[in-house]
C-alpha cells in the first residue's frame, strides 16, 4: 500500500507540493472531502493549507510550516489542531463562518496492487505525480459542520495524493462510488504531459469493480478518443470507459503553480456522471452517479 513514502517535506528545495485528497460520502449521498497540503515556492518559503469542499461551499485556510507535521509510519497529517491518517480523521477547527468538529474512523482500506503511476513513476522531472491510498473503505463517525450534523456511520471514504510542481496545464480528472454488491469505485485522469524535449498526453484510470481491478492507462496501451470539459472516451485493448458529464456544481479550489497555491481551478464534488464500461459489445455496468468529482481545467 502506498502512503506516505513520497512525502519531501522541510529537507528538500522548492518548488514543491504534497496534498492529500480525503473524500468521504455517507448512505444519504451527503459528501464532504478535505485537502490537507504542504507547499515550498522556489524561495522557500513553506507553508501549509487546508481546502475543505461541501456540496454547495469552500473553505480555504493556510497555516505556518510550523503547524504542519508528518509522520509516515504510522501515516499521519496533522495541521492544526486537525490530524488526518490511515486509521481516520480528528476535526477541531473554528475560525470565522467556519467550525468543522468531530471524528471519522475508517475501515480497512482498498489499495491497489501496484502504483497507479507505473513507469511514470520513474520520469525524472515530471511536474506532478498522482497517487491512490485507498479505492474505498468504509466509515464510522459523525462531523458537525457549521451545526449541521453529518453523519457518515456505514459511508464509504476514498484518499488519493498528488505531489510535484504544479498540476498539469490542461487535464480532466472524475472519481465516484459506484452502486454494488462489494465496495466499488472508479478514477480516472487524463492530462497533458510536459518533458524537457516534447512531451505527450497521458491518461490513468483505476476501477474497482466486484472485488477486481481493472487498469487502463498510457502505459499499457490505452488510447484517449475524445477528452473535454463535458467527459471522456478511452480505449485499451476490448475495453472501453466512457465518462459523461451531465450536470455540475463548480466550486473555486488553489492548485500549485511552482509551489504557490496561486492558480484556481473549480471541481464539482457532486456532478451528475454517467460512466458506461465496455468489454467489446459487452456492457459491464453503466452508472449515472449523482455525486461524482469533476474536474476539468485548462491554461492553454
């Protein structure tokens, strides 16, 4: 299981970034994901941040270095008075228009074989790398934010990582939870690739369906067919994934641009998707989720 391995910290030179996507989505649909992350500008200045998405609302607040501390074995994040790890989540935070109280415990996680990355991992230079904790484990735990319970007791988490420079200048990225007998979910990210000399468009893409995994990425010879603000067709082999996007609900989020959280980008945390999934003419599952992450940005 990959967790914490990548994490740079204070030791290194900027730029640099590390978050940690922590999504959480209870029986009722309610869905709440929080960003913890560390940031070093090529002055090197450091500092930390919290994003924190509910379906209608962001929050975004920065933190000295001092204030953020990581430990990899066990994983931990603690910022604040807030600590986020492998075992769950611990909320104390009151700030104007904001308090976010309570704790999650999770279940055993659903991790995959093998990085997600593949050989990517190993490009020298590439400007942001993308990981997978977990595909999905289940929940325990109440959070009151802003005086609204939520309850996420019998919910279903998901933890994904992001490090590097900056994000990508143009990629399309969508995660949801899919309706079944076992613990199912699905990533998908496609983006364009910058590299010393040239440079490429890439995809990766994780599903998790009925107890098996199936990976469709660049590196083992997938082909994008059609990419854009409205979803997504790629191909490998027999399968074919198919990502529509129906409806959204656009919300600002800080992305890193040389290790300042400087550029916005907006992500929908319960956009309407359809996802179909294709073994030649066999259809596995088609899935109209209504609260899919959307995300689709572009500088260029």
């Amino acid at each position: 299981m990959m967790i914490m391995g990548f994490f740079l910290g204070t030791k290194g030179t900027g730029p640099y970034f590390e978050g940690w996507y922590f999504k959480h989505q209870n029986t009722r649909g309610q869905t709440l994901a929080l960003i913890p992350a560390f940031h070093m500008d090529r002055e090197g200045r450091r500092t930390a941040s919290l994003q924190i998405i509910s379906e209608d609302q962001v929050w975004w607040l920065e933190y000295p270095e001092a204030q953020l501390q990581v430990s990899q074995q066990p994983f931990q994040v603690q910022i604040g008075q807030s600590g986020f790890g492998g075992q769950g989540i611990e909320l104390q935070i009151r700030q104007d228009g904001l308090s976010l109280c309570g704790s999650l415990r999770y279940g055993p996680f659903t991790a995959l074989r093998s990085d997600i990355m593949g050989p990517f991992r190993l490009f020298a230079g590439m400007q942001c790398a993308h990981g997978i904790i977990s595909m999905g484990h289940p929940l325990e735990g109440v959070l009151e934010l802003n005086g609204e319970g939520l309850d996420f007791s019998g919910g279903t988490g998901y933890i994904e990582t992001d490090r590097g420079r900056s994000f990508p200048g143009r990629y399309l990225w969508t995660q949801c939870l899919l309706d079944g007998p076992e613990r199912s979910s699905l990533m998908l990210a496609i983006a364009t690739i910058p590299l010393p000399v040239g440079g490429f468009t890439g995809c990766i893409c994780s599903i998790f369906y009925n107890g098996e995994e199936y990976r469709l990425a660049t590196y083992r010879g997938a082909k994008i067919e059609a990419w854009s603000s409205s979803g997504a067709v790629i191909r490998q082999g027999k399968y074919r994934l198919e990502a529509e996007l129906r409806s959204e609900r656009r919300q600002p989020l800080r992305a890193p641009v040389e290790g300042r959280m400087e550029r916005t980008i907006h992500e929908s945390l319960c956009a309407e998707v359809c996802y179909r999934f294709w073994h030649g003419d066999d259809l596995l599952f088609q899935y109209t989720a209504p609260n899919a992450s959307f995300e689709y940005s572009s500088t260029e």
